[in-house]
C-alpha cells in the first residue's frame, strides 16, 4: 500500500461499507491451492454500493485492486499490497429466453448445474473448470470441448469510478485462456446457450465430470492446469513422457495422476510451486525443446 496511506485513514474513508472486511488478510485462506501472504486490505462487498465505494475510495488513494476468484490463481508468500475484492455476494442467475445473465461470483459448476435444470446448453464443457464465472471469463476458460468465449453475448464491468457498462462481445477480444476487456470489475455476464433437451445436457455434464474426477487429484489442494497445452500438443502428456510426476520441492508435489497439476502436499508455500514450475519448464525447455507457458496467473510479492 503506498507510503501516504494509513489503516486508519482507509478505514474512516470506506465507512458505510456493509460487506465483510479484514486486514492482514491471509489469502492461502482464498486460493485452491492454499498458499498466498496477506492482502493489506481484503473485502467482500454486499452489494453494487459496496463495491463502488471500495473503487472509488481506492482510486482516490492509488491503492490497487484485485478481483480473487482464486482457483487458477499463485499468490506469492509476501501477499498483495492492495485491495483484494472477493465477489462471493454477486451469485444472481437469471434465465432470459434461451440466454442466461449470472454474477460473476458464481461457481462454475453451479451456473453449469443452473444452466441444465432451465434446459439450456452451451455450458457443458466449462464442468471440467473450477472456479467463478469472473474468473473463467478473465482468463477465457475452457477445455478442449468449448470457451468461455464461445457463449458470451456481454459482460458487464464496472469501472474505477464506479459507473457500470455492460459491454457486447464485439468489443471484447479473446485469445487462447487469454482475454483483454476495459478496465474494471467483471460484475456478471450474458450467455447465450441453446435450447436442449435436459437428459442430453445432463449426460454431457456428466461425462465432463467422470473424466475430470478419473484424471486429476480433486481430492487435493490445487491450481488447476498450470501450464497452456501447446500448439497440437498437451501439456499433461509431455511432462508426463519426461518422468516427471511425482517431483517435489517441499510440500509442493507434481501430481502422479495428471502431470499438469501441482498439489500441495499440506506446507507448501508460493515458492515452492514457483520452484517446481521452474524445474518442470527447464526439463521440458532442454529435453523437448519446448517453452511451457503458464495457465495459472502469479501474483503479489515475494515473501
Ligand atoms: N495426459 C497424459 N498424462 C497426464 C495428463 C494428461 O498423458 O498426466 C493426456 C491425456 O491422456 C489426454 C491429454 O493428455 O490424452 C489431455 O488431457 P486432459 O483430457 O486431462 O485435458 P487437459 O488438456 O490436460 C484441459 C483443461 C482442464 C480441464 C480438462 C477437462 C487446459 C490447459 N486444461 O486439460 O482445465 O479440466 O481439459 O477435460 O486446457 C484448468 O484450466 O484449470 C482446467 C482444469
């Protein structure tokens, strides 16, 4: 947080504020994978009010603002200096004709569940995604079944002076789990999915989910993919072909069922992974002369 900027100064500015809010926060609280330091300032809006109010007093004071969705996410062992906004309270869904608005605090597998129960498909391939739907649209989430910027129809952002936009998709470019939007917090979007019978939706969702239960470590701490699959090719499948499942650097673990996950094996901390991110690309940068990007987004401050 900048030098000019006191708790206390914070605190008196953001009164009124009816969300959760702490400080110090420790964010391997907030992330899948459970590492991360602390957020100076960490906040919960209740409601659109809320979260103008944090904008705008963080805009006046230069304090930098992050959205967690925290599942395909590193927070470094220094934490984020800053606000970190969660927004678990932004959980509408409301069904529009064959197109369906939700919040972008929505869990994936729920606006999936949502989505089928209304008969409307589109979202089948995202059962395989963990996360919010804020998340999986900032990062164009997918699979190799579908992305998120196959159904977008607009997202609506709200800017750091708190006015709301709601922007159509062509405006908005997206790439391969890469996305470039206007500034501001991804309060919800429009999805436009297709009228279906529910047994043929729920069967897809449901092959979805057996394949992801049968092939990645669920029942562990996680960041989902780590790496991007390279052009043609897996990222998974590589790692795997080099004899690299299973390496460790503390309690960070390559995962011995599907080798573009990392697991924490109860301490791990950011530079842990970070290390064993570092050894994996080296190995797949020398024995297959191939340059791993990351999927996962690093953020904060060493510890
Ligand atoms: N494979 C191996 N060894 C491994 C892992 C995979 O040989 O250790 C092989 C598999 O046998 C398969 C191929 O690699 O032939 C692809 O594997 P998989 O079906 O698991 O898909 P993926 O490309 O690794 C993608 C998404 C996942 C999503 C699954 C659902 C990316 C980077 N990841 O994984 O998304 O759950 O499809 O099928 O596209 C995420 O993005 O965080 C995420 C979890």
């Amino acid at each position: 947080m900048p030098q000019q900027i006191q708790t206390g100064e914070l605190q008196a500015a953001l009164a009124g504020f009816r969300g959760e809010i702490s400080w110090a926060e420790p964010l391997c609280r907030h992330t899948s994978i459970r590492v991360g330091g602390p957020a100076d300032v960490f906040v919960v809006p209740a409601d659109l009010e809320d979260l103008r109010r944090v904008l705008r007093v963080s805009a006046q004071y230069g304090v930098a603002v992050l959205p967690l969705g925290g599942s395909n996410l590193i927070v470094r062992d220094g934490g984020i200096r800053g606000v970190v906004v969660r927004l678990s309270h932004f959980q509408d869904m409301t069904v529009q004709g064959s197109g369906l608005y939700a919040g972008a605090g929505v869990a994936m597998p729920r606006l999936a569940q949502a989505a089928m129960q209304a008969g409307l498909a589109g979202l089948e391939f995202s059962c395989g995604i963990p996360g919010t739907l804020g998340g999986a649209i900032a990062m164009n989430a997918g699979t190799r079944d579908g992305e998120m910027a196959d159904i977008i129809e607009s997202v609506t952002i709200m800017d750091a002076r708190g006015d709301i936009r709601e922007c159509p998709r062509s405006v908005l470019q997206f790439g391969y789990r890469y996305s470039c939007l206007p500034p501001g917090i991804i309060l919800g979007a429009r999805l436009k999915l297709d009228p279906a019978p529910r047994a043929e939706i729920e069967a897809r969702m449901a092959r979805s989910l057996t394949h992801r239960r049968k092939t990645q470590p669920l029942h562990l701490p996680n960041a989902g993919s780590i790496f991007k699959n390279p052009p043609g090719r897996s990222a998974g499948a590589l790692i795997e072909r080099l004899g690299l499942k299973g390496l460790r650097v503390g309690d960070a673990e390559l995962s011995a069922q599907h080798a573009n996950f990392i697991v924490n094996r109860g301490r791990a901390t950011a530079r842990d992974i970070l290390e064993l991110i570092r050894r994996i690309q080296e190995t797949v940068r020398e024995h297959a002369g191939i340059e791993l990007e990351l999927e996962v987004r690093v953020v904060g401050e060493d510890g």
